[in-house]
C-alpha cells in the first residue's frame, strides 16, 4: 500500500504537467526571445505566466522569479484580471513544492478577484487549487470536498475531466476505492469523449492499481492492457516499466506463471534499456520466484543473484528471503542461513518489518531442525517480537487514522466556521455595496435632475434672449422705419412749406405788380383791385399756417399738447418755432419760411430756451424738443 500511495502522490503534483502537450525547447526558447524585446505590458505578463509552466523548467526559484516580476507589472498596472492569474499561477507552483501555506496566501489574493469578478471556469479553478493545498498537508477528506465543489460550478470538459481525476485520487489516499473507482471511471469517459488519449492511459493505470488492491485481478489486467498499449505508441518506456511489472505481478497472483515469465522477461528487457536500477531487482526477484516454484533452481539462483547486483543499495530484503529460501529448498542450509542472516540486516537497517517476519521465521526453523536451539529460540523471539512490532504499527497506525480523521472533522469545522464567517462577511459586503449603489444611483439621478435643470434653465434663457432679441430687433426695425417715415414727413413738409413760401413770393410780387398798376387804373376800378389784392394776401397766410399745422400733427402726434402741457404760456409763434426746430430745420431755413432775418430766428431761439427754462449751455435746444 505504502508503495501504491508513492505513485499518487508523485502522480498528483504533476497532474497539469502530463496534461499538457509534449515539452518543447523550441517553444521555451522563443519565448525567453519575446521577454528579451519590448512588448506590451499585458503581453510580457502573459509570456512570463507562460514560461513559468512546468513543462518548461522544474526550477522553482526560477519560476518564482519570472511570476514576481508578472505580479509587480500587474499591480503597478493595476491590472486586476492578470494580477489574479499571475496570483493563482504562483500558488500552484508552492503547492507543486509542497509549501502549501504560502500557496493558501496567494490563492487568497487571487479570490479577492475572482470571487467578485471571475467565471465559472476561474472559480472552480480557485476551489481546485485550494484542493490540492490541503491534499498536500494530507487533508485528502478536505480537498476532495473543495473538489466537489469544482465540480457542481464547472462546465469546461476538461475541467471536469480534471475535476473528476482527482476526486478519484483523493479517494484512493482515503481508501475509499469504491468512491474512487466511480470518479475515475466519469474521468475515463470525458477523456475518450475528448479522445485525450494521455489521460486515459493515467486514468487505466490508477484503476488498475486499484483493482489490485482490491483483488480484481481481471479489471486490474484490462486497466494496465489498455494503458500499456497507449504507452507503446508513445515510446514511453518508464511508465511500461511499471505497467508490465503489475502485468506480471497479476499473472503470478492468479498462477498463470508461463504468461508471467514472459511479461516479466519482455519487462526486464526494457529496464535494462533505461537502466531502471529501482525496479530491476523487483522484477528478476519475480522471475526467480517462478523459475523456482518450476523446479529449476539453478536459474532461480542466477535470477536472485543479478537482482542483488543491482541493489546497490541494499535495500531489497525481499530478494535475500526468496535465495534462501532457495537454498533451504535445496537443503544448503549454510547458504539459505547466509541469505536470510543478509536479507535480516537489511531488513532492519530499512524497518522493512513485514520481510523481517519471514525471515526470522525461516531461519529460526532452520536453526532449529540443525538443533541449534539457542539461535533458534533468538530468531523466533525476533520474529515474534517483529509480529508484535507489526501489530503495535496497526494499531498505531489505526490511532493515527483515527486521529488524523478527527483532526480532518476538527478541520472541516473550522472551515465550515470560516465559510460561515466569510458568507456573513459577503453578505455584509453585499449589503454595503447595495447600499452603496443605491447612495450612487440616488447621487446620479439628483445630478441628472440638477443637469436637466441647469440645460432646462439655459435653453429657457436662450430662447428667452433669442425671443428678446427678436423684439429688440424688431422695435429697432420699427423704430428705424417711423424714424424713416418722419424724416420722410419732415422732409416733405419742409420742401412743401418752401414750396408755399416761394409761391407766397409769387404772389407777393404779383401783388407789387397789381398794385403798381392800380395806379393807372380809374379810381373805382383801383378801389376794386386793392380789394382783391387785399383778400389774396390775407387767404395766403392763414392757408400756409393751417396747412402747415395740420400735417406737422399728422407727423409729431401729441407733440403740441405736451408742449402746451409743460409750458402753458407759451406763444403761438414761439410753439411754431418748436416745430420747425423739432423738424431740425436750421434758422436759415426757418428765415425763409417765415421770412424774417437769421439773426431775427437766433434771438427767437434764445428767448425760446428761456421760456422753455433751457439753462444749461450744453443742452441743445433741439434734442430738447426730440425727447418731449
């Protein structure tokens, strides 16, 4: 069983390894070329988590170095996602050197990510690296719980396929073969289904070991058939080193010897090959076991005797108990003594306590059929106080398999405690960030509403001032166009007065001339004429005037009023003064109309600015009368 637990363990810590493609230098070296170059940041981390790869360099300082320098980049990148990958990648490195405390910090800070943020396929790959942690420390109960986990989130078939590998070798650690055999039988049915014929040749010998232990000699024997075959084609003569020894080893079980001498000849043929020092003495010692039981005892001697040239180490006691019990087969005592006395001293030198049974067995009856009863009586109290070692070791053992399993519970429930305590952490958490969102959400829509307030506000304001704008614009149109028109009006009232100012000329000296020639004319008819010129003179005026105020009111509507308003008792001349002052009209132009002297309209206006109490000199009198 120890032996069978060696090759899981071993088997276990390279699981990822074997799962990958065939090692490549060519590819290592093309990526050491790549880090050599300047290449983006999210590239260099990947090339260095890459590279680190145990299919690559089994260095471990080196892979440490390669992942810190990924780790370091990441952070100060503040790339989560990579920081996370490079964490994980480094945990599975210490837990591969069977450091898994550091390996359970790194895959703490990895789930801070992952938890949150990660996939499926990440999170089953967290809860599987925190099974093989406690694998390692041997918590084997423990990592295939976190195990099972995987397995109820994980879709990826070669996760699961993975997933369902280990729950098999955790089962096996336990001894729970039955449960075993289940996971290993669903992980041989993934791998044909993904045809990853290396995995199922891993998965055939695991089972086949299995079913040795078992007794399932015809299931161990397809196992081991099947994988042998995968390893033919692959040349990988190690691994059927091992599969035909348990080949063999099962042929010798069910007494099918002539089967056995071959497998095991075919097996040593090829140990030889590779100069598998280890496992030469196991399978020569086979073959002198069954050469031996067949009678041929000089074969079975020479069998015996190469096995322990190659135990260089003399570690096979097994070996020295069968040549003896060669010799004693032979009745050559002295030599089975020998043989038994040499396998003894290794035996004790290795605590080899099963082997050392036998032999003090063995060669306390020979001492004692030589009647040398003294060193017969010695070799069976060793061998009767070695059955009790043997029992004590059970027994210890079964305490420790009691207390180990206590100490598993005792560990379940502290990580039950733990998981309970890291749930209410989450939904602490949760509730704080709901909380958090919420308070967020609350702060952005009152930012919305202020920003839909503020735009609203503008836009009312713009459209406001557009509006204004307008009516600005359009008073101004209007205004320029009332001013036009009463310029317009202004000037044709003054070109009309100028008009009726010339033609009162006209008329003025057609009265001169009438008059001048009444004085040739009777006296009656004289008395007549100055009449009419009399009634023209006087028709003349009053017209122009009344003319004239008449379409200056059309004009400058009210503005007569308020001048009456403002100054009551102001005159009719003075007020007509204001109007053609109002018109902008210059003292020459008003001398013309009203036929008085420019200097006669200048004393007008000066008394026109008194009465209108115009002190100040700056004032001009006719912006004056434009504002009333």
């Amino acid at each position: 069983m120890d032996k069978l637990k060696f090759y899981f363990i071993l088997l276990f810590c390279i699981i990822t390894t074997q799962l990958a493609t065939a090692q490549n230098n060519n590819i290592k070296d093309s990526l050491i070329n790549i880090l050599k170059q300047k290449t983006p940041d999210t590239t260099r981390i990947n090339t260095l988590i890459k590279v680190s790869d145990r299919q690559y360099t089994n260095d471990f300082n080196q892979r440490v170095f390669w992942l810190s320098e990924a780790l370091t980049l990441s952070k100060k990148k503040n790339l989560k996602e990579l920081q996370a990958k490079v964490n994980q990648t480094i945990a599975l490195v210490y837990i591969e050197d069977l450091d898994s405390l550091n390996g359970f910090k790194y895959l703490d800070d990895a789930n801070k990510y992952y938890s949150v943020e990660g996939d499926d396929y990440h999170r089953a790959k967290q809860l599987v690296y925190y099974g093989y942690s406690y694998a390692v420390l041997n918590y084997h109960s423990i990592g295939a719980e976190y195990y099972k986990q995987a397995l109820n989130i994980s879709t990826d078939k070669d996760q699961i396929l993975e997933i369902n590998y280990l729950l098999g070798s955790s089962y096996i650690y336990i001894g729970d073969y039955e449960k075993a055999v289940i996971y290993l039988l669903q992980a041989a049915s993934i791998a044909d289904e993904l045809n990853n014929n290396l995995m199922s040749t891993e998965i055939n010998m695991n089972l086949g070991a299995i079913y040795m232990q078992l007794k399932k000699y015809d299931e161990a024997l397809s196992c081991y058939t099947m994988a042998a075959e995968e390893k033919k084609n692959i040349d990988d003569k190690v691994a059927l080193v091992a599969i035909y020894y348990n080949i063999g080893t099962i042929f010798h079980l069910q007494n099918r010897n002539d089967e056995a001498t071959v497998v095991f000849k075919k097996d040593l043929e090829i140990a030889k090959q590779i100069n598998d020092k280890r496992t030469l003495p196991l399978i020569l010692g086979k073959l002198g076991n069954i050469v031996s039981k067949n009678g041929d005892f000089d074969l079975a001697a020479k069998y015996f005797k190469e096995a322990i040239s190659y135990d260089n180490n003399n570690r096979n006691s097994e070996i020295y108990l069968y040549l003896g019990n060669l010799y004693s087969n032979k009745k050559d005592n002295q030599n089975a003594i020998n043989s038994y006395l040499k396998g003894i001293e290794i035996a004790k030198n290795n605590n080899q306590l099963e082997t050392l049974k036998y032999l003090t067995e063995r060669i306390s009856i020979i001492y004692k059929e030589l009647k040398q009863f003294p060193k017969a009586y010695k070799y069976l109290s060793l061998h009767l106080a070695t059955k009790d070692s043997l029992l004590n070791e059970q027994i210890v053992s079964r305490i420790s398999d009691i207390q180990k399993e206590f100490e598993i519970e005792k560990q379940n429930n502290k990580i039950l405690v733990l998981q309970k305590d890291n749930e209410l952490q989450d939904l602490k958490l949760t509730r704080r960030k709901s909380l958090i969102i919420v308070l967020l959400m609350g702060l952005a829509l009152l930012l919305a509403l202020i920003i839909i307030s503020i735009q609203r506000y503008r836009y009312v304001k713009r459209v406001s001032r557009i509006e204004l704008n307008k009516t600005e614009q359009s008073y101004l149109i209007e205004k320029q166009i009332l001013e036009q028109q009463i310029m317009g009006k202004n000037h044709e009232l003054t070109n009309h007065i100028m008009h009726v100012t010339e033609k009162n000329e006209f008329i003025v000296q057609l009265t001169k001339k009438l008059q001048d020639l009444s004085k040739y004319l009777k006296k009656e008819n004289q008395k007549i004429l100055d009449d009419l010129i009399r009634e023209i003179q006087a028709n003349s005026k009053d017209n122009i005037w009344q003319e004239f105020d008449i379409r200056f009111d059309e004009i400058q509507k009210d503005f007569n009023d308020k001048l009456t308003m403002l100054f009551p008792d102001i005159s009719t001349a003075e007020r007509r003064l204001c109007a053609f002052l109002r018109m902008n009209m210059t003292s020459k132009e008003i001398s013309a109309v009203t036929h008085q002297s420019p200097g006669g309209i200048d004393t007008a206006r000066y008394r026109l600015r008194k009465k209108l109490n115009i002190t100040d000199p700056n004032v001009n009198i006719n912006t004056f009368l434009a504002e009333l």
